[in-house]
C-alpha cells in the first residue's frame, strides 16, 4: 500500500481486537529458570506461592508450554474503555529531525490510569476477585501501576492496599491523591507498618526508597491479612502475558498496512511494558519467521540489563520473596532517586532476561537528562507530554532517527509510548530550572551489591 494512505493514527476495529495473551515463554528455546523457594533453593511449587498469589495467576506463572490465553469476556468487556489503543506515526517528530526514517509509537496512554498498567491490573483484580478475596496489596514506583490497579479494584468492589516508594510519594502527591480517590489507602514505603519496612529504615536510615523495598512490605501485609493477596505490576511472567496485548495489537496495525518494523524499542524497568511490547514479534524471532532489531532502554542509575550480572537474586529488598534469575543489581541496592520511578528497580523480568543472555535483543543505558531533553523536543512537537520512563524509549529512538539521517537509510522505527507525564510535573520543573543532575552508580557500589547476591548451587 503506497505509503501516502496511511494514516497519522492507526485505530484497529472493536472486531480486531486480540481475543488472547500471548505466552511468549511457549516458543523459547531456554525457558526462563523456576523461582526458587529462598529457604530449600528448590524450585517453587504452586502450593508455597498460594500463600501469597491468587491461584489462576499462578497457573499463569509457571505456564512455559501454553502459547495462547483467551481474555475472559468480562476483562474484554473493559478492555472495551480504552482499547484498542492507537499506532501513530510522528511526522511531526520526523519532520523536526529532518530523518528519512519512519518513526511509530504504540500509545498506551489513553485511559484515566495514564498507562500500560491497566492492562494488567484488570487481570489481577479480575482473578482476585472471582477466587472470593477481600482485597489486594501491591508497592508502586512512580505509580502508574497504584492507579491503575485502585482503579481495576474499584470497578471490581475490592480493596486495595499499596506501598509507594518515598521518593515518588513525595514528588508525585497528585498521582497519590488519584489513587485515593479511587479508594486505596497510600502508604509511604519504607515505613514503620510493617516489620520488614522497620528493617529496611534501621539499615538505611533516610533512604528514599526503592521498588524492591515496597514489594517486601506489600508482600508482609498480604500475607498478615487474611483474605488478601499480593499482585505485582512487572516483573513476572504473568505480568508480561497480560501485557502481550500491546504488542498482539501494534503487529495486527502493522500488518494492517503492510509495514514491518526493523527496529522495536521500549523502556525497561521490571520488564512488562518491554516484553508486552515485543512479545508477537520476539515470538517471530524465535520461531524463525522474521527478525527484528530490539532494543531496551534503562536509566543510567538503574542499568540491571547493561551492568547487571544474570543470576539468582530475591526479587525485594526485604529478602522475603522468591529467588528470580535475572539481571540484577543485587536486592540490597537502592538506585539514585531520579524522576524515572517506575524504572527504579533493581532487577529484571526472567522473560526478557533469558532473551537477553541468549541475544534475542539489546540494551543500552541512558542518563536523565538526555531523557527528559528528548521528552521535551518530543512533546513539542507532537503535543503529548511523556511519562519519564517512557521517554527512555524516545531517547533511543530519536537516537537511532538520527542514525538513519546521517547514512540516508529509511528505516521503520516503533516504540512504546507507556504512559503520560502530567503527574511528573516536579521532575519536568527540575529539568527545566537546570538542577537535573545524572547520578551513575560506580563499578565499586555495583561489585559492594554484587557480593551479597545468595549463593545458589
């Protein structure tokens, strides 16, 4: 189709919408190593992760064989709000970079939650909710997923209890106001409600907080309170299932025109926007019917992929969940408190960590301010104001335009646009008055963290 036709938005029909999640994990050749019990180093059974998780999402989780999921109709029937979500073409942003290359972002910015995280969170509280639970406890970074699992919850008449890292807590009130509104009750973490966060503050007093460290508590508190249990917003391979909507839809768009993408960019933090993102077309990879370039951006102060070490690590600072393999910074560090919350963890999803070691994709590292400087030239020009962490992924691709200016290739660029940033209003003041500064952990931190990695046989 002549490229004249396509459109600035590409919109898929209700009737086009994916009807599964994709398991990626069903077509890899390496599956992603079990989560070990931290007390026996035995892999963990179904029954010793009910204590903590709902029973579906289990299945869920230690599923590697089941390619396809069908989406209950009643999550479909939400999905309905905001999905499908837009493909957009930034000619404006091609145009401003005077690049010969094709540049398209998947939008998932267009629910009252402002991110991918609805996507997942429906799941969850859908699941929580047809096994008879009360409530649900979570953490939260920069809190998109807070939101949008206070607002999945609410819809669904449960309850919901989230940790929120302090530095986002102070920095973002307003997305800590929405989440109230929605009917969760907010608490700082680190904090003194539960004997995990007492730990974590006597060790490291004045800290600011890390994802690592509210997974702990949120973990605690599930497990105190009988009827509750605890869901995660990254990280897991139940997670990144949900999350294989944004990719099943961005692959029928592309089809749709005929367009195939050489190059597939997202921001990594935990994993679940990246893997949603890359799923169909990691899928392709593995199964030999196409290839693509995949690329993964994380902050500089947070570098788990690009100077990580793959190995078993506990997934929280408290040392209380199960043993994940993954690239990790060790459970004992707390990344810098940039205006990236959201990527501020210190490890990396299994999924998208195997893929890595086995060279499916790439990562690079980027420093805030040249974040938030592609944010800015960004918004300027195609009128959305990003999320910081979804600006990673804009860093890179304004990058690799660029490339394409200086050797006249026209290349098909897409990246994940996650979410929007009218609650990082604080960080944006930051950059915008020069006090933005770019903290990078030293090779002497990482190797102090590495040494406390647990010792698996």
């Amino acid at each position: 189709m002549a490229e004249k036709t396509i459109p600035y938005k590409i919109y898929l029909e209700e009737s086009e919408m994916p009807k599964y999640w994709y398991n990626v994990r069903a077509d890899m050749k390496t599956k992603p190593a079990p989560l070990l019990n931290p007390a026996t180093h035995k892999p963990m059974t179904a029954e010793e992760l009910s204590a903590v998780f709902c029973d579906e999402l289990i299945k869920q989780e230690l599923d590697n064989d089941t390619r396809e999921y069908p989406i209950p109709q009643e999550i479909l029937d939400f999905y309905k709000m905001y999905r499908p979500s837009p493909l957009v073409r930034a000619y404006c942003l091609e145009e401003k970079l005077q690049t010969p290359a094709k540049i398209y972002y998947k939008f998932e910015g267009n629910n009252t939650s402002g991110s991918h995280k609805l996507n997942s969170a429906i799941a969850q509280a859908y699941y929580a909710k047809k096994q008879g639970l009360r409530g649900v406890t979570t953490e939260t970074g920069a809190g998109q997923w807070g939101t949008a699992l206070s607002m999945a919850c609410s819809y669904l008449g449960l309850d919901c209890k989230v940790y929120m890292v302090k530095v986002s807590y102070e920095q973002k009130p307003f997305r800590r106001e929405v989440m109230r509104t929605y009917g969760a009750s907010v608490t700082a973490s680190p904090s003194m409600t539960t004997e995990v966060g007492k730990k974590i503050l006597a060790e490291h007093p004045g800290t600011t907080g890390s994802l690592g460290c509210a997974i702990s508590e949120a973990v605690e508190a599930a497990v105190a309170h009988p009827g509750y249990r605890y869901v995660l917003g990254s990280v897991l391979n139940q997670v990144v299932l949900h999350q294989s909507v944004i990719g099943l839809e961005t692959k029928i768009a592309l089809d749709k025109y005929g367009i195939k993408p050489d190059i597939i960019i997202g921001c990594a933090g935990g994993g679940s926007n990246l893997g949603g993102l890359i799923s169909p077309f990691v899928g392709e990879k593995l199964r030999g019917e196409a290839d693509y370039r995949i690329l993964a951006v994380e902050p500089a102060s947070c570098p788990s992929l690009t100077r990580g070490v793959f190995a078993y690590d506990f997934c929280d600072t408290g040392m209380v969940c199960p043993l994940a393999k993954m690239y990790t910074l060790g459970a004992d560090f707390i990344p810098a408190p940039n205006h990236a919350g959201g990527l501020r963890y210190h490890g990396m999803s299994p999924v998208l960590s195997q893929l890595y070691h086995d060279g499916y994709m790439e990562a690079i590292s980027v420093p805030q301010t040249r974040v938030f400087e592609a944010a800015q030239k960004f918004a300027r020009v195609e009128g959305i104001l990003p999320a910081p962490e979804s600006s990673h992924a804009i860093c890179a691709a304004i990058d690799e335009a660029m490339k394409c200016k200086e050797t006249g290739e026209e290349k098909t660029i897409v990246f994940g646009l996650t979410g929007t940033g009218y609650f990082d209003m604080v960080a944006y003041e930051k950059f915008n008055d020069g006090k933005m500064d770019d903290y990078i952990p030293t090779d002497a931190e990482l190797a102090a963290s590495f040494e406390k990695l647990p010792k698996i046989d």
